[in-house]
C-alpha cells in the first residue's frame, strides 16, 4: 500500500490541470513545466496508486470513472493545502501575497477600472488576480479552491457561501426614442405589461432575474438573446421597437451616447444585491470584510447604503 511520501502536491497538482484541461500539452503550459515533466510524474503518480486515472491516445484524454473519483479528491486537498497557505499569510499580513477575484460579466466592465486601483492604493502588497465568468462558473471555482473571493449578485443558486453587501443595483427600463415609455419620467411595473423585451443568454443570473420580473408582469420575451448588456443596448437602439433592462450600474458605460432612453421604476424598484462572497472556512475570511468595506467606499455610480452582512 503506497504511503503519503510516496505522492506530492505537485503530481496533485499535476493530476487536477490534466483533468481541467484534458490534453497534457495544455495542462503543461498551465503549470509551466514541459509536457515529458508533467507526463512523467502523472504515469508516477498512477504506477504508486495502482490506478488508470486518464485514458489516453494521439487524439484524447479522458478521465477514467476511478480517475473521477481521484481527481475530485485531489481537488480537496489541493483547497486545503492553499488554505493552509492563506493562513500563514494571515498571521503575518493578511493583505499580502495574491488574490484570487472573480467577477460576474455585468459587473466587471462597470466598476473594475475604478476600483482596482483603489484596492491597490489600500493594499499595496496585495496581488490581484482577476477572472470574469458567469456566476455558476465562479462559485464551482470558488469551491474547489481555485478563487478566493467574487464579486457577483446575490441568488439562491449560490449555495453555502459566506458574503457581504457591497451594494443595492437598482434595475432601470432602457427604450428607444419614440417609444411610449420614454414619453414618461417613471415606469411602473405594470406599464411593461405585453411590451417586448430583450433578456442576456442563459447562465447570467441577471438575466434570471429579469426574466422572472418579465414572467411576473406579463411581458414578452423577444426571440433573441444577448450575450452581453452591450449587445442588449445596441439592440434597443436599433429602434425595432423592444425594451430591455439594464442594472443602473450599467448605465453610464452602456448609454454613453445618449442614444437610449432610461427610465427608473417608481415606488420600490426591483433590483439586485451585490455582494463579495467566499467560500464557508476561508482563513482570510476577516479580511474579505475588510475588503468588502474598502470596496463599498469606492464603489462607482451607486450610493452604496447597503450595511455589511
């Protein structure tokens, strides 16, 4: 039976980029060895095992259903052995060393320019990394170690995550000129009634959100599906008569030109939280409030009222 000297966290790490990538080229590049390196400690790591944990040809490599459980295991201990790492680093400076940030696509373009500088002002040894994707993409990251933190918004598909408020993003109605709504100073909800509107894609929760406000008070989803709040802008100004809705986060970057119309809902508006989350047991936990506080400061173009969770 193969004892704990007989693997290391680098053939771990080895085995979990081979699993990710699923091409031994690809996860060389990723852990910046030569693909013989990476190759030869993966057939190491399987001969001390005992275990095929990748299928393998000229044309590609597979995860055996024993290679799924191993690698799922090798995940874990990877997120444990990185928290013991972050620990360290807390007891010393827990604002040193690097950072692991997602952020959601409807968020980033909006505030990132404005509060990475501010973080890296605050928190000179501080080493952001930054990834933008979708939100199901950044909590799976988020659990199996590979990020610290995300910015994104609160949903109850985010499961058990710890977080703080940074802020309420408040949804507005964005028509074309000429369109009915535009003629009003407010929209209420029920003025959407029947109205066409454009939604993003599936896999962005805010299009979640919007689609269940749509259901909700009988509008209509146009066929057509956005990939992106851009696109979703330019597609309004196009003038073929839909709507859409857009965070008031947004706004100032995505109606630049002033070539929509936007309206803010009157009485209590729909909206979104936005919120720093972790993953439960993060060893830096204490200073991602810090952060999150930091980045409520800083926040551009909404007043941030929300309190710290």
């Amino acid at each position: 039976m193969p004892s704990l000297n007989d693997i290391s966290l680098r053939q771990l790490e080895y085995l979990v980029a081979v699993a990710d990538t699923l091409g031994f080229r690809r996860a060389a590049e990723r852990c910046h060895v030569s693909q013989p390196a990476l190759s030869a400690q993966i057939q190491q790591l399987e001969e001390v095992l005992g275990v095929k944990v990748f299928e393998r040809d000229k044309r590609r490599v597979m995860l055996t259903e024993a290679g799924e459980e191993l690698v799922s295991r090798a995940r874990r201990v990877l997120t444990e052995a990185g928290d013991i790492l972050s620990a360290a680093s807390r007891l010393s400076d827990p604002f040193a060393g690097n950072l692991q940030l997602g952020v959601i696509p409807t968020i980033a373009p909006y505030v990132l320019p404005e509060v990475v500088p501010a973080l890296v002002k605050q928190y000179p040894r501080l080493k952001l990394r930054l990834r933008e994707d979708k939100t199901e993409l950044l909590v799976r990251a988020l659990e199996e170690g590979r990020l610290d933190a995300a910015l994104l918004a609160l949903v109850p598909e985010l499961g058990d995550v710890e977080h703080a408020v940074i802020a309420e993003d408040p949804f507005v109605v964005a028509a074309p000129p000429g369109h009915p709504l535009a003629k009003r100073k407010q929209v209420q909800l029920a003025d959407l009634e029947e109205e066409n509107v454009l939604l993003l894609e599936d896999g962005h929760c805010f299009r979640g959100q919007a689609l269940a406000l749509c259901t909700r008070i009988g509008a209509r989803e146009v066929d057509f599906r956005a990939t992106s709040l851009t696109t979703l802008a330019q597609m309004v100004m196009s003038g073929e008569g839909a709507i859409t809705l857009l965070p008031a986060l947004s706004v100032p970057i995505e109606n630049r030109l002033g070539q929509l119309v936007v309206r803010p809902f009157s009485g209590l508006s729909p909206s979104r939280t936005l919120a720093l989350v972790w993953r439960p047991g993060y060893p830096r936990a204490d200073a991602l409030r810090e952060l999150a506080g930091t980045l409520r400061s800083v926040w551009p173009g909404l007043k941030a009222t929300a309190k710290p969770s």
